[in-house]
C-alpha cells in the first residue's frame, strides 16, 4: 500500500483549507443573491409581502441555515411585521423571535439608526432601512442554527435593500 502526499501545491490555492476554500462562500452568495434577484424581478409586482418574505426565505434558509426571520416594515405610517420559519421550529422559538423582532425594532425607532450593524450575538444578524423622505423604516431580523459572520450580516443586509427595491449600495 503506498502513503505520501498525492500533491503537494506551491501555488497561491495551497495553504490553510479555510484560506482556500473561502472563496467559495462568496460565490455561494453572490449566487444566492442573483436567485433571489431573478425571483423577485420575475414575480414581486404580484407577490404579497408575505410571500416576497417566503421566496427570500426559501431561496437563502439553506445557505443562512434559517431557522425564524421576522421582516418588519413602517410605510407612511402603516407597519407590518411579517415572520417566517424553517420546518420544524417550534411555536416557542417563534414566538421568542418575534419579541425579540419587535424590540429591536423598537430600539432602532428609539435610537433612529441607519443600520443595525452593531449585532454580533452569534446566530442573530439584523439589518435595517430608515429613510425619513420616504417615511420608510424597515428592519430584517434573521436567527441561524449556526454562527453568521460578517459576510452573513452584509447578504441579510442585501436581501433587505432588495425585499425593498432598494439600489444596491455603491462600493460594497
């Protein structure tokens, strides 16, 4: 039976697997946001709020590891709070995520945030919209079964701009 190294790389891919592969959660993303924009441009002129929620849901739970999301929306003095979760959550953990939901928004309205970025409780990421013009304010609450990092917060953040129709932000 031989043993050994089957190639051993001096190029620029060789290194710490984590260095290495990466990149490939980037192009997982961009690839998730490209579906969810192809979905949304095919159907969101017809599409309840509900459902945009649920096609934005389906379309990122595997790669977010979704378990509940809460989407809350102040138009022109309306709200709406919708929520959404994965197969086999329980009543509790979505009644937590909706409490926990509405006091984070309560506390960008309080604070009058442009952004929730200061989230960093593991498997929790939220982004937020506040724009007085249009008297908008919206804020997307998300809840993983795993730890989001950084590029995580900014695809909710993304997913947010385009349950919006929000331009895409210049520069990242």
């Amino acid at each position: 039976m031989n043993t050994g190294i089957i190639a051993a790389g001096s190029a620029p891919e060789s290194g710490p697997l984590s260095r290495r592969w990466g990149g490939f959660r980037e192009v997982d993303q961009a690839v998730v946001l490209a579906h969810v924009a192809d979905l949304l441009s095919a159907g969101a002129a017809t599409l309840e709020p509900a459902e945009v929620l649920t096609v934005v849901c389906e379309a990122t739970a595997t790669h977010l590891r979704l378990a509940n999301v809460v989407f809350f929306k102040r138009l022109a003095g309306q709200s709406r709070a919708l929520a959404w979760s994965a197969p086999g959550v329980s009543t509790a953990s979505r009644r937590i995520a909706r409490e926990q939901a509405w006091s984070s928004a309560a506390r960008l309205v309080e604070e009058r945030l442009l952004a929730a970025g200061g989230d960093d409780d593991g498997e929790v990421a939220s982004a937020s919209v506040w724009d007085e013009d249009l008297g908008l304010s919206a804020m997307l609450y998300v809840e993983s079964s795993r730890r989001l990092d950084r590029q995580d917060r900014s695809l909710v953040d993304e997913l947010l701009r385009r349950m919006l129709c929000l331009p895409d932000r210049v520069g990242g």
